[in-house]
C-alpha cells in the first residue's frame, strides 16, 4: 500500500508540475469567448461601411500636381503646347533651347492659358 502510495504521489507531482508549464494556446484572433458562446470581437473587424456620400474621385498624382494641368500659349503665334506633339513631355520639363514648333519663338514667349486669358 505504501509503494502505491508513493507512485500515486509522484504522478500527481509530475502532473502538476507539466501543467504548470505548459503553454496555454490563445483563442482565435478576433474571437472573445462568453458563456459559452463564441462572439466576434468587435474592434478586430475589416469591413468598412460607407454609409455616407460616395467615394472619393482619384487624387492626382504628386508629378501632375508639379505641372500645370491648363495649356501653354505661345505669346507669338498662339500655338497651344501639346504634350503628345512634344515628346509627351510636360511644358514645365522642356529645357531652355526649346522652340516654338510653329514660330520658332523661345520657351520664355510661352504663358498659361486660363480661361479666356492668355498670361495670367
């Protein structure tokens, strides 16, 4: 009786001592448990409601917000600065030899065009 006395209290040190250090695996991400019910934790959720207005429209760029997004107006001739004529370079991005294509007129003839002001 003894030597089983013994052996019960071994196994029942070995048992305490496993349990004590063994890793407790967390709930699921997201999941709470109450109660014995399951319930989605409210602050981990990824659905997005736009319940108000409606969706933005595309913010420009950083390199179109640099550039002037109106057009370019030779002061001589009144040829209108066309990206796609001139390499699909914007006007800014030219450099100081360029020309007029239609007068031959310097980059520093050229003035932007807003509205009906040429200039401005």
């Amino acid at each position: 009786m003894m030597k089983f006395l013994v052996q019960l209290l071994i196994l029942l040190i070995a048992v305490a001592t496993t349990n004590a250090f063994t890793a407790v695996k967390p709930p699921l991400s997201g999941i709470i448990a109450r109660s014995s019910a399951v319930v989605a934790d409210p602050t981990t959720t990824t659905t997005a409601l736009n319940v108000f207005g409606t969706r933005k429209s595309k913010t420009p760029t950083p390199e179109e917000e640099k550039y002037w997004q109106g057009e370019w107006v030779c002061k001589d001739c009144g040829y209108i600065y066309q990206r796609s004529e001139c390499a699909g370079m914007y006007f800014e991005e030219q450099g100081v030899g360029f020309r007029c294509p239609q007068c031959s007129g310097p980059r520093r003839r050229y003035a932007k065009k807003v509205g009906d002001k040429v200039g401005t």
